[in-house]
C-alpha cells in the first residue's frame, strides 16, 4: 500500500526565515510526485510535479527536491502570503492515476 | 481556461437526505477524479472516470454513494441517506493524459463542496 507521511505536521516561521518540508513516501513504482499548496476553505492549488529522483524545480521563493525515499519543499525567505497547508501526493505506475496525500505540513509565516 | 468548477460551494443537510454535488471540469481533459477531505487529513480518493467510463472506486466509496459522468463531460456525485460521518469537503480534480502513457498524471483540483450534515 502507498504510503506518504509529512513532517513537520505545522511550523512557524518568522518573514525572512529560510526552511525546509519534508515528505517521505512508500510506493511500487513512482509515476510521479505532487505537491499542492491549499488554502483554508479552499481546493489544492496545484504547484510541482516530479519523477526522476535528483530532479528539482522552482517557483518563485519554492523550490521542490525529490529522491528515491522522500520529497523536499523549500522555502526560501517566506513572505505572510506564503502561509498555507502543503500536501504532497505520490501517483503509483500501476494502475489508475489516482493520488496518495499526505496529511499536511501547515506553515504560518508571520511578518 | 477557466479551471475546474464545482457547484455547490457548500450544503448543509439533515441526516437522511440525499444530495447531489456537480463538477465540471478542465474542457480538454479526459480523467475525472473525485476526493474527500476531512479536518486535518489530505485528500482521499473515491472514484475515477476517463470519459465517461467509470473506472475505479474506493473502499471508502459504500452503496450509498453514486456518481456518473454523462457524455464525459461534466461529473454528479450523488449521496443517498447522508450520515454525520460524511461531514467532509468533496473535491473534484481532472487531467489530460495519452491511454497508456508512464508519464505522471498531473491533477488539478476545484474548489470543493463543504457538506455538513446535521
């Protein structure tokens, strides 16, 4: 069974201050790793798709990192605006498209 | 591109009722998912469709729900005798991807339905 788990489940962090998310995950065959930003009351949001361990993209203050074992999101110097749940969501090669979530990392940027 | 939309917004029911959520999605995409999402939890599956053959569903997905995607076009997710415990955000999401293709299958999701059943 896939399996995702995120840590830290919330974290605070001052305007400026520089950090990491981490997201583990169990899969047989990865199609590909999601991560989605949500905001309260709203749908994920989407924001990277990986699949190649060694693979990185960025946007804007984000940048997401995967290896064969885990997914990082870093955040560089956060802004408020940037305060969110960030999920991550493993897509298996077997079988359907659908997505395994994480339960959340819910960040706090304060000015 | 106007994204996925689902209407409503939010439903308040009585136990015992039925209600019926409406997703439509990107215009060009294919797959069709549904989720559900409880406080604190990340999204849940419950059901898939590519065009209008539904092709997966949950455990989580009991007798009392049904959904349908006529013509592959827009999606109903129907919940019969609703229950306390189906209390959730119901989300839809949708992709485009080749029949067969390895390549990941990017979803993206609308704003969700807020159930609350009383």
């Amino acid at each position: 069974e896939d399996q995702v788990t995120q840590s830290p489940e919330a974290l605070r962090l001052q305007e400026g201050e520089s950090s990491s998310l981490n997201c583990s995950y169990t899969v047989s065959g990865l199609r590909g790793l999601f991560w989605y930003r949500q905001d309260p009351g709203k749908g994920p949001e989407f924001l990277f798709t990986l699949y190649s361990a060694g693979e990185e993209k960025e946007k804007e203050r984000l940048k997401a990192t995967l290896t064969k074992k885990e997914s990082f999101l870093h955040i560089t110097a956060p802004k408020p605006e940037d305060s969110a749940t960030y999920l991550c969501a493993v897509q298996a090669m077997r079988g359907y498209s659908t997505l395994t979530f994480g339960k959340g990392t819910m960040l706090l940027v304060s000015p | 591109d106007t994204g996925v939309s689902q209407d409503p917004r939010h439903k308040i029911t009585k136990r015992g009722q039925n209600v019926t959520f409406r997703c439509d999605p990107i215009s060009e995409h294919n797959r069709l998912y549904w989720y559900r999402q409880t406080l604190g939890q990340g999204p849940e599956f419950l059901t898939y469709f590519q065009n209008e053959a539904q092709l997966e569903k949950s455990r989580l997905l009991s007798d009392r729900f049904s959904a349908e995607r006529p013509k592959g076009s827009f999606s109903t997710l129907e919940i019969q005798r609703t229950e306390q415990g189906d209390s959730a955000m119901y989300l839809c999401a949708s992709s485009y991807s080749d029949r067969g293709s390895g390549n990941p299958d990017t979803q993206y999701f609308g704003p969700g339905t807020r159930l609350t059943v009383l």
